[in-house]
C-alpha cells in the first residue's frame, strides 16, 4: 500500500464505512449484536451468521458490505493497473 497510492484512499475509506453501515444495522435494531467471538479463521458471512447467534440478517448485511467493497475498490485497480501500464510502457522504450 505505500507504493500504491490508488489503493490507499479505498483502502482508508472502506473499513470506516464497514463499520458505519454494521454500526447503523445494529443500532436500528435490523440485525441481532455480536454476542460470539468467532475465531479469525472462519469465512466471511458465516463468520457474521455465527458471531450474532445464527442471525441471518447479518449474513445478508455483511455480503451487503462486501459487494459494495467491491465496488468501491474497482475503479481504483483500474487507475493502479492503467498506472502500472504506463509504467510499463516508459520502462520499455
């Protein structure tokens, strides 16, 4: 991330809107709070359904979250892989 520069600003942006958007759901009352520490190895949705007692909101908030992650990040990889081309580019004539 310090070399790469357009991965840095979703990589700032997206964990503090996650955590807005979880705080919000929750806060609302749409899906149950954490009540389970689920260990660090378990996949991503199940590792939401699990931490809130079987909830299956979470599940469907935290896919939610990670396709909107997703795209974010895609016009980023495309500024980073169009700079890297370039770079390319130049490094060969």
């Amino acid at each position: 991330m310090v070399f790469n520069l357009p991965l840095f600003i979703p990589f700032l942006i997206i964990p503090v809107l996650n955590i807005l958007i979880a705080y919000g759901v929750t806060a609302i009352g749409w899906m149950n709070r954490v009540v389970v520490m689920v260990p660090w190895t378990t996949p991503p949705i199940m590792n939401a359904y699990l931490a809130t007692g079987g909830d299956w909101r979470a599940a469907v908030v935290h896919t939610l979250i990670i396709v909107m992650d997703v795209l974010i990040y895609l016009p980023f990889m495309k500024i980073a892989d169009h700079i890297f081309n370039q770079s390319a580019k130049e490094e060969t004539i």
